[in-house]
C-alpha cells in the first residue's frame, strides 16, 4: 500500500516537473526562433526511452486518444478567437483550400514518395493524404502575437481549422483501401459528403444553443461558465462522430458560433480556453515526444527520405496548391507566396500516422518515422521563419486598433453590467479628444486612465492620449455602442481588406 503511494506521489511529481519545464520552455521559444510545439516534442523525447528514459510510452491507442482529445480543446480554444467579420472575406478561398487544396497536395506528394520511399500508391497515397493538411494546432500557436495581415491570418486559421477532415477522410479511405478489399470508391465519396454536411449541421446547431444556454442560464459560479462552454464543444465533437460525421469540423464550427455572440462572462470563458489550449498542446505534444523513439527516427534513412519528402511538400506540393487553388481569387502573388510557405504540419499529421498502426498496414512503423521527420522539419524551417518572409514582403502591418476586453463584475453579483478594457492607439478616433466630447451613451463611464503606470483620474476636460489604458463601466444592453466609439479609427486611415 505504501509503496503504490509512493508510486502515485512520484507520478504526480514528474508530471509537475514536465508542466513547469513546458511552460517554462515557451518563454524561450520566441527567442530561439524556435516554434514551442517543437520544444514540448524534444522535452517528450528527452524524458523517453531513448533519451533519459525516465518514461517508457509505447501504446498508440492511448496517444491516439489524448491526441484527438487535446485536437478537440485546441480547435475549440481557436474557434473562440475567428472573428465571422473577418472569416466571411475569406471562407470561400478557404475552404477552396481545406478541400481541393488538400487533395491537390496528397496528390504531388504522393507521385513522389512512391519513389522516394518504394511503396505501393495506395501506400504513396496514404502517406501524402497524412500530411496534407495544413495543421491547427501548429498555425494557432505560430500566429498568436503575430501582427500579419488580417486577410491572410484569417485565410489560414480558417484553413487549418477547417481541412483536419479531409485529412482524415482521405486516411482512413486509403487505409480502408488497403486492408479491405470491398471498399466502394462511390460509398467512400458518398461518406464524405455526410461527415462534411452533418459535421457542419451538428457543430452550427450545438453553437447556437450553447451561445443561448450560456446567456440565459444563472449559475452559482462565475467559474462555471467556462466548463459548460467546453462541455459544448465535447458533445459537438462526440454526437458528430457517433453520426460517422466530422467531429472536427463541428467542433470548430460551434465555437466560432459562441465566439462571435455577445456571451455573459466571456472574458472568463476566453480566459479558461486559452489556458486550456495551451495544456492541452503541452500535454498533446510531450506525450508525441515521449511515443517517438529518436533512435528509430533519426537514421540516415529516414532523414534522407524524410528530408527529400519535406522539401518537395514545402517547395512543389504546397505552393502548386496554393497558386492553382487561388489563381480565381484575389491574392497577390506576395500573398499567394506566404500562404505557401505557412501550410505548418504539425499535430495531426502524427496524429493521423498512428492510424496505420492500428489498423495492421504494412510498413506503418516506418510511415509513422518518415511523417515525425517531416513534421519536426516543417515546424522548424517554417515555423520559425513565417514572421520574417512576412516582414520581408511587407505583409506585416500595424494595428489600426487595440481589442477590446470585458471583465465581468464579480463584486456588482447578478448585475447587467460589465467593465471594458481598452489601449487606446495612434489610428482611434478618439485619441487626442476630451472626455466631454465623447459620443458615448448615457449608461457608460469611464472610471479610470492607466497613463505611463500612473491612474488618472478622469474629468471633462481630461484628453485621451495614444497609450492610454481607458476602463469603461457599461450596461450591457450598450456595450455594442461603446464597442463602436472605441474602435472607430481616424479618417484617411485604410482598413485592411
């Protein structure tokens, strides 16, 4: 008995030492020029049986399972923050590239890792489909803090958030292709159109009736409100899935729902997820560390082919895609360039490469070896070099206002009021006006400046300067007008497309 304590004790502790270490690391990954997921991987390997083997981790269900459930918090964590303003100019070029834009590169690639690694097509074809889509949690955790044009970070969080299930579909049709000989190619494009269409119908059905129930509801605990919100997003991706639909795609779907309505508590639910997000890719990526065995992975083979296969993904396959799948759309070719060069792959490729393993395919430990390689490679050439091509195309611009944030009045109880955050910047509207001349409602105040570290307090004849921290008190049913005059930019200032 005391010995199983003791066992459990050391258990915990070692998990403690890997969050800290995790967390820990991402302070550094900026400074490196080093993606975070790439460091949670190499602290994964360093902590496994090849490295300090500290951790033996060798069961492909269990990775499979934490992996789809850290997707699920990662998706949902980046559905709340797609803005529909912006994701409407881009939803048909994104889509476009979510689902020809996959096809088109499993297609490339798969032409030459038939070559490269001597394999069957339907083998080349499995393979290529594995890392053909540009990958979710990769693209939110590089774009995060990053400044580039709303336009083409809009184009790629909804294309990553949205192209996880034409991967999946065409890998698991390639595996079913390969191990079962009665598969019909027209009930396979039959499945298709049903987890796309019954995916969108379950995730957009569930988001509004958790945006609904989050508002009317009246729990005890503010704390509450964050775990309703991501139970939401669990029932989505399940009822989804036990309909053959795609979860992922409902799971994306039903928080960029939640997160575009006028929620009760929403700066707590935000809050949570983000923190929520980043345990789960901690979590999610450590545990893909801790399954690789290095001294399988990096063998001269491997990385040979490994290499050969990632360079014609980044420099033929992706871009092939990208400028056949645009030439219709209006993106420049700088533009065409980046989104190029931004098709990360990341989590679900090695997600998805564990499926061959489960299924018994023939040469599914070297698919899952040569997909690893292709993702530490892509996260480390790409994703560490995005913001700068962005810079060097000039593609990187300043923003033309500050978010806007609501804290909740804990202190106010049941009261139909909230307070606003706001930096003010050199584009607002107001900057350089007086307090008095303000267009605001009659139900809103502002109660405190935050100028250079010191409080100001506000009168009249007080003028709002650039970098000024404005807290405004606001009854909710006014909070959309208020919204209005704080982010409302100066004349002759453009707004980005």
């Amino acid at each position: 008995m005391i010995q199983e304590v003791l066992q459990y004790n050391q258990i915990i502790l070692l998990i403690a030492l890997l969050l800290v270490t995790s967390v820990v690391v991402t302070k550094f990954s900026s400074r490196l020029g080093v993606p975070s997921l790439v460091l949670f991987i190499l602290v994964g390997m360093l902590v496994g049986s090849d490295g300090l083997n500290i951790i033996y981790f060798n069961d492909p269900e269990l990775a499979q399972i934490i992996g789809v459930i850290s997707l699920v918090i990662i998706l949902f964590e980046g559905g709340l923050q797609t803005k529909w303003v912006g994701m409407k100019k881009v939803l048909a070029p994104s889509i476009t590239l979510a689902t020809l834009g996959v096809v088109l590169t499993t297609s490339i690639v798969a032409m030459f890792v038939k070559y490269i690694l001597g394999a069957s097509w339907l083998e080349a074809f499995l393979v290529g489909s594995i890392v053909g889509s540009t990958d979710a949690a990769a693209v939110f955790a590089v774009l995060k803090g990053k400044n580039i044009r709303n336009k083409l970070e809009d184009t790629l969080e909804v294309e990553s958030g949205t192209n996880d299930p034409m991967a999946v579909f065409l890998t698991i049709t390639f595996i079913q292709l390969l191990t079962e000989d009665s598969s019909s190619i027209i009930g396979l494009i039959g499945l298709f159109f049903w987890q796309m269409g019954v995916g969108a119908i379950v995730g957009l059905l569930l988001g509004y009736i958790a945006s609904y129930s989050l508002n009317r509801i009246n729990l005890d605990s503010s704390g509450l409100y964050p775990l309703f919100a991501i139970a939401f997003a669990l029932l989505s991706y399940s009822i989804s899935s036990l309909a053959q639909a795609s979860g992922l795609l409902a799971v994306y779907l039903t928080a960029v729902v939640i997160g575009n309505a006028e929620l009760a508590y929403r700066y707590s639910i935000l809050r949570f997820n983000e923190g929520f997000g980043w345990m789960a890719q901690i979590l999610m990526f450590v545990i893909l560390g801790l399954f690789v065995f290095p001294s399988e992975v990096f063998t001269s083979d491997i990385m040979v082919r490994g290499i050969l296969i990632s360079l014609i993904l980044m420099f033929v396959a992706r871009p092939a895609a990208v400028y056949l799948v645009l030439a219709f759309f209006r993106f420049t070719n700088k533009e065409k360039l980046l989104l190029s060069w931004a098709g990360l792959r990341g989590a679900v490729p090695i997600v998805l490469s564990i499926f061959p393993m489960l299924a018994e395919v023939e040469n599914n430990q070297m698919i899952f070896n040569v997909v690893f390689f292709i993702v530490l490679t892509s996260a480390l050439i790409q994703g560490a070099s995005i913001t700068w091509l962005a810079e060097k195309l000039s593609l990187v611009s300043d923003k033309l206002s500050n978010p806007i944030h609501s804290l909740e009045l804990i202190s106010v109880g049941k009261a139909n009021v909230e307070i606003i955050e706001f930096d003010v910047s050199e584009n607002n509207r107001i900057t350089g006006e007086k307090l008095e001349d303000l267009q605001f409602p009659d139900k809103a105040l502002i109660n405190a400046i935050i100028r250079n570290g010191d409080i100001i307090t506000p009168y009249g004849q007080t003028k709002i300067l650039a970098g000024d921290t404005l807290y405004v008190t606001v009854s909710k049913h006014v909070k959309k007008q208020v919204q209005q005059v704080l982010s409302d930019v100066k004349e002759g200032v453009e707004k980005e497309e």
